[in-house]
C-alpha cells in the first residue's frame, strides 16, 4: 500500500517536476537564510554566516540529484532529457543530421525489404500451401552453369524416374491478353500440369481444381483456375464467377474453381491471376512446340520429397536420369546436368542475390561497431559524473557498447566474413546464421 | 572534541517523525536544528539530506505539508504529521525499542551469563 501510494505521488510529481523544482528552491534559500540570520545572531561576519550555512546545509547540487531520484520516475526524466539532448543536437547540425536520417529511412526500408523476402523465401516460399518448405526445384542445369527449364517431354520422362519425389509438378509463366479483341487487359498466368493443385495440397475457394486427365491431351480441355483476388475484382465474389467464359488469348476458357485466397502461384515471388493446363500451350501461344519439343525448355518444375526420402537421394536420381535423357535425346540433352535445391536458393529471383547482400551489409555493420569500439568518443563522462549522475551514465555507455555486442559477437563476425569470403551459400550448405556458438 | 557519528539508514526518518510530533508543524530549517540539538550535535548529517526524507515521508503519507510563514515572515513549507505517520511512529518506536533493549541485554550480560 505504501509502495503503490509512493508510485502514485512519483506519477504526479512526474507531471508536476517544474513546479516541484522551484519548490525545492525556494525551501533551500529559506533554509540558508534561517542558518545565516542564526550565524549572524552567534557573531559571525555576514560572509562568514553565509559560508557556514552552507557548509552546514552540505552539496546543494547533489542533494537536489538525489530529491530528483526520490521524487518523480528518474528512468523516464533521464530518457526525455537524452531525448531533448539528441534534438537539440540535431538543430546544431541540420545538414549532418539530414544526411543521417535519409540514410536511416534507406537503410530501414532496404532491411524491412530484405526481411520480408527471407521471411517469404525461407518459411513461406508458396503462401497458402502448407509444408511448402518441403518443395524443391528440380532444376536442369546446362555445362555452361546456366538454368535452362525443363521440357514437356523431359518433365513426363523425369515423373517416373525420379522415385524419391512423391509428386513432380510443372508449370510455365506466360502473359495472357484477357477480353475482348481492343478490350484486353494483360494479366499473367500459370500454364501447369494436371497434378498441380492436387500435390500442392491445395482446397479451392469455389468450384473445382483442373483435374489430371484435363491436362493429358492436347488443345482438348478449355478450362482456367482464377485467382481469389481475381474473382473479387473482375466477378465480385460471386458464385456465378463458375461456368463463366473469359476470353483469354483470344480462345474462350471456361472458369472451372477459384484459388485459395493467398496462393498467388508457384514462382515466387511472382503473383499470377491464371492457372490453365499445360496442354492448352499450343492453342493458347500461337500453336507453339513447347508440348513436343525437347528443345523447347519453357517449364519450371518443383517436386516435394517422399516421407523418408532426402536431398541428396533425389539429386542422384536426377543426375542418373538426365544422364540417361542426355543419351537417348542428344540433340535436346546433350550437356544438361541438374540440380535439387531448395527455394531460398532459386537460381531465378533476387534470393541469392539478397542472401549474399545480407552477409555483406552484417559483416559491414560489425566491422563499423569494432572500429568504433576501438576509438570510443562520448559526450558521457564517467570519471566526472557526480555521484547521483553516474547510473544514467553508465547505463548509456552499457547500452552503446553492450547491446551491440550482444548482438554481434566478434566470433560471429568472424563466420559471416568467412563465409562471405568463401562466396555464396552452397547448394548443400546450411541457411545463413548470424549467431553460430560453438 | 567529540567523534560525530553517521546516522543509521531509517533512523532520520524516525528522528523527523518525532520531532513532528512532539513540536507540530515546523519547517524543514526547525527540523534541522531541533535534530541537532536533540543529538547534540553529535550527528554527521548535511542538513541538506533533510529535504529528500522529507520527500519520502510525505509520499509515503506519513506528513503532509504546506506553504506557511517563517519566523522571519518569509514564505516557507511547513510539514506536520499525519494520522498515518502517527500511526507508523507508534510502530517503530515499539521496535526501535525492543531493538534496543535485546542490545542492552547483550551488553549488560556478564560472563556467567555466556556459559
């Protein structure tokens, strides 16, 4: 009780500090004025009477430091006052402080950029399918280290040899032209195989997913899968958005279900409106080959590991299997390798690109707080702080040179430079850690 | 010349409570001096320290204060004691004294008494 009674009067003389210093004052020159009027009763000097008062009364500063600490909320009072201090810094130097503040919004802006992406690229490659992170890329990859895509006829051949993955599942971007003739509006889709949605595990919103057989002859089955987002912009969220003909690429497709509300496709972090089987391409692209031409590598393709199964198990079935497709299709294969990998280490995007990024900026940050720990310049004197001054001090100069630290120890400074030095992650090699304690 | 002695922590507290309630209202200089001259000037305080314990006991609720005129007819802050700081004297004057009464035993105990 006496103790709640003492934070509520420390809460009103937080408010009332002003008034409360000017109380203190006024109480200290009365006292001083009673101790001298009484030296000077005793016989002593006027100067004298004066200087024993305050010899009697003790540090006047010190114990108006130490009222202060009994009187309001010291913590907040010491951080308004760093606070005032940091502004009025800041209006010194108007031009340094500018320069500061942009690169601060830059700098904040690019990590919450890069953040999301980690957050999206490494626990939520595919929004809306779950287990996601068990998806790989089945990448084919030519000798001159470049990702080429895969072939219709490659992706057919490599669903059976490939035993580790449970379902293997292609897809290929294309841009659609959506409406009427001098009425279309470009929108970007998925051309995908008949297993699509049923091994991402996916439910539809409304309606019906493409079904396996729809996606086994050619030009046979004019069906399209929408987006959740398209559904409510274009249809309104009605019902009657199924059975409904849209005009894609000048060929009428029927609207067969409704995405879940998150999935945005499977090529992150691309968004696409559109899902039609891949055995539409010929009539959708100008009667193109991409369905029979081994040459024709416009197919991306993820597969997701059999329970029990792993990495390293599908890579070798993969390297087998296209050094048997290299054998049989020269002319197609010749050269063409491949590579299992996961999706934060997509050969197309910005992944690596943001991983490495990240390394670098980390070991820039830590090299900067080790220089400046080596040449420490503060305003924050220790030594010379009073007695009742040195905590506020001290706990400034604790969190300037403990948190970071914390942080960013030395040792993991050290690995990430390491591992900067060494180059990208490998395709085997762990995620990026900041802190790896040994 | 006499050593001054340090005050114990608390006991200024104690010591300003009973003043109050033996001298009513008093600024905290009336304070000051009557402690003073109680101890005869045996204490090693700073009058100074005074205002902080001052702060304390009236957060706490145990003296309330307020604006007054000083014998030299100069504003001054007048506390006095409260009924809870009554109360609280009341408690610690009973334990101040059972204190020093179970320490007065030590000392008058001879050596009979330790075997």
């Amino acid at each position: 009780m006496k103790s709640l009674r003492r934070f509520l009067s420390r809460l009103g003389h937080f408010v009332t500090r002003r008034r409360d210093d000017e109380r203190l004052r006024e109480e200290i020159a009365e006292h001083l004025a009673l101790q001298t009027a009484e030296n000077l009763r005793a016989g002593l000097s006027p100067v004298a009477a004066h200087r024993q008062a305050m010899l009697k009364f003790g540090g006047v500063e010190a114990i108006k430091q130490d009222y202060r600490a009994q009187r309001g909320l010291p913590l907040i009072e010491n951080l308004l006052g760093d606070l005032r201090n940091a502004a009025r810094t800041i209006s010194r130097m108007p031009g340094l402080a500018t320069v500061i503040i942009v690169s601060l919004s830059i700098g904040i802006g690019v990590n919450t950029t890069i953040f999301s992406w980690i957050q999206m690229i490494l626990f939520q490659p595919l929004p809306a399918v779950s287990g996601a992170s068990n998806f790989l890329m089945v990448e084919p990859r030519s000798e001159t280290g470049g990702y080429p895509g895969a072939a219709w006829l490659e992706y057919r051949d490599l669903q059976t040899r490939m035993p580790a993955l449970r379902e293997v599942v292609a897809s290929e971007m294309v841009p659609f032209n959506v409406g009427a003739p001098g009425q279309t509006e470009r929108t970007h889709g998925q051309l995908v195989s008949g297993n699509y949605f049923s091994a991402l595990g996916l439910k539809p919103a409304i309606g019906r997913f493409i079904q396996l057989e729809e996606a086994e002859r050619s030009g046979t089955e004019p069906v399209v899968v929408i987006s959740y987002d398209y559904w409510q912009t274009r249809f309104r969220g009605a019902p009657t958005a199924l059975g409904q003909t849209l005009r894609v690429n000048d060929r009428d497709l029927i609207v067969i279900g409704v995405a879940p509300r998150d999935f945005q496709g499977t090529m992150v972090p691309l968004k696409f409106e559109l899902w039609v089987p891949a055995t539409m391409t010929p009539a959708l692209l100008g009667g193109v080959r991409d369905l029979e031409d081994r040459t024709s590598r416009a197919f991306s393709l993820i597969g997701m590991l059999k329970p029990g199964a792993t990495r390293q198990e599908a890579q070798a079935e993969f390297t087998t299997a296209m050094a048997q497709l290299a054998r049989d299709y020269p002319d197609a294969s010749a050269g063409i390798g491949g590579e299992i990998l996961p999706f934060w280490d997509s050969p197309r995007g910005p992944q690596r690109l943001i991983i490495s990024g990240l390394a670098i900026s980390k070991a820039l940050c830590c090299s900067c707080f080790w220089r400046s720990a080596a040449t420490p310049q503060t305003s924050c004197s220790l030594v010379e702080a009073p007695a009742s001054a040195r905590w506020p001090c001290a706990s400034r100069l604790a969190l300037d040179a403990g948190a970071l630290p914390a942080w960013c120890s030395p040792k993991t400074c050290s690995s990430l430079c390491s591992e900067q030095a060494s180059g990208l992650p490998s395709p085997s090699g762990a995620p990026l850690h900041c802190a790896s304690p040994q | 010349m006499k050593q001054k002695t340090d005050v114990l922590q608390g006991t200024l507290a104690l010591m300003v409570l009973k003043t109050l309630d033996v001298l009513g209202p008093q600024h905290g200089y009336g304070i000051a001096r009557r402690i003073e001259q109680i101890s005869g000037d045996l204490l090693a305080v700073n009058q100074g320290t005074l205002y902080p314990v001052l702060l304390k006991l009236e957060q706490e609720g145990a003296i309330a204060s307020e604006w007054g005129a000083s014998e030299n007819n100069r504003r001054a802050r007048f506390y006095r004691l409260t009924r809870p700081g009554r109360k609280q004297l009341q408690a610690e004057t009973k334990d101040w004294e059972q204190t020093a009464a179970i320490i007065g035993r030590f000392f008058d105990a001879k050596a009979e008494d330790w075997s």
